[in-house]
C-alpha cells in the first residue's frame, strides 16, 4: 500500500496504528510477534520517505480506546451491563487512553499541521485513570455499587503465558489485561505519553476528566439498549483479540 501512495503521489501516509506506541512502549514478551509486523511497515514507510522527498509518513500512538473497550469488551474486567469488575491487584495501575472520537481529531489535527507531524509518531491521550477511578464514576452515574473482585497480576501473567503457549484465546486476554492495568517485569508501562510531552495541543484533542468519558460511554449504552431492547450488543471473542492486540502491543 505504501508503495502504491507513493506511485500515485500521495503527500502523506498515515499508518494504520492507532494503537500504542512501536518504538516506545515495551509490551509483554509473549506479545512481541504482534508488534513485529507494526515495525516491518514503519520500516518500509521510513525507506519510502528516504527515497522520495515528496512522500512521508505520520503514526499516531493512543494507547487503549477507552470507550470501545467499556462498551464492547468486557474481558478486559470492567462490565457496564451486569455492574461488576474484577480488578488487577489493587486496580491502581494508571493508563492513558483515547476515545473514538478523539482520534478522528488527531488525524485532522495531523493534517492540518502537515510540517510538525511529518516522518515522526504523534502521541495523544483524552484521559489518565486507573480502574478504581472509572469505576468509582460508573457507580457515581449508574446510581449502584459494582460487585468486586480481584486477581493478582503474577496469577493472570502465569496463567496466560500457560495458555498463550497452548493456542488458547483466554490466554492471551489474560496477557493483554496485564499488560493494561497489571505489574510484572518487562510489561513497560500503559502511560502512552505524559500530558506535557504530548501532541494534544498540536493536533487539537482535549484531555479530559474520567466523569466526562464515562458519562459518554453511558449514553451510548443507553442509546444502544433502547435500540435492541437490551439485547446486548458486546463484541465477539475475536473481535476482542483484534482490539486488544492493537490498542496493547
């Protein structure tokens, strides 16, 4: 694809990451092949920007999508529809995350600022939080207390790389919720980027307040649940691994 852009003229490439970041977040080292493959096209984007002057190339890194994963994805430990988590040790590992939105408006703001964001990784965040704090604000809007429970980081870390080995898709779930919110040796951390390091102001996303992003998650819920009469509407097994490895590794 990238060969075809710069055949057709195409001024600017960006990559089809939205995702953490390739060269400066370590992941799991169960997860390395996935990164792999992110790397080999940075490479060729790279070579292509070196040899034609009129290409180039941005990526944006984002880290987890928070309202995707609170709506669809609720292996990652957090349910909004039955009210329960299970939290990662004390589920104070802090993250940073975008939502669907905002990362529409990074890749206007890339565009509108084609100078500053050439041949480089832009790194935005609409939030920072940990899994207490989100959902201290689901219980705050949904008018309940959530059923708690909790798994050490060292239990999900053997236990997954157990089944990872084994071909088994719980396996790598339980290596991708360590990853975002757990403590083991050479995970990196789930902080895409500082607030004052980011390119937010640049490209125009605004960092906001765990309330704010949860109150959206629970409209679109509702929106959702009087749409297909509760119906349910989460993600399958397979589109869980999709994001996951994505928005992970």
């Amino acid at each position: 694809m990238i060969e075809a852009a710069v055949a057709a003229g195409v001024s600017r490439f960006i990559l089809n990451e939205f995702a953490s970041s390739p060269i400066t977040q370590l992941g799991l080292a169960e997860t390395a092949r996935f990164r792999k493959p992110r790397l080999d096209v940075l490479a060729v984007a790279k070579a292509a920007a070196a040899e034609c002057a009129a290409f180039s190339w941005t990526g944006l890194a984002v880290g987890n999508i928070i309202d995707l994963s609170l709506l669809k994805f609720p292996q990652f430990g957090i349910d909004v529809r039955k009210r329960t988590v299970e939290y990662t040790d004390e589920g104070t590992e802090r993250v940073t995350a975008v939502t669907l939105p905002d990362i529409g408006v990074a890749v206007r703001g890339i565009l509108r600022a084609p100078a500053q964001t050439r041949n480089r990784f832009c790194h935005v965040r609409s939030v920072e939080m940990d899994q207490v704090g989100i959902v201290r604000a689901l219980e705050e809007q949904q008018g309940c207390r959530y059923v708690v429970s909790m798994e050490r980081s060292e239990v999900l870390y053997e236990r997954g790389r157990a089944g990872f080995a084994r071909g088994e898709r719980s396996g790598f779930r339980d290596l991708v919720v360590v990853q975002l919110f757990g403590r083991v040796d050479g995970k990196g951390s789930s902080v895409v980027v500082g607030r004052e390091e980011s390119d937010n102001e640049l490209l125009g996303v605004r960092e906001k307040e765990v309330e704010e992003i949860v109150r959206g998650v629970l409209d679109t819920l509702a929106l959702e649940e009087e749409k297909d009469g509760n119906a349910g509407g989460r993600g399958g097994e397979k589109d869980v691994l999709e994001q996951a490895t994505r928005s992970t590794g």
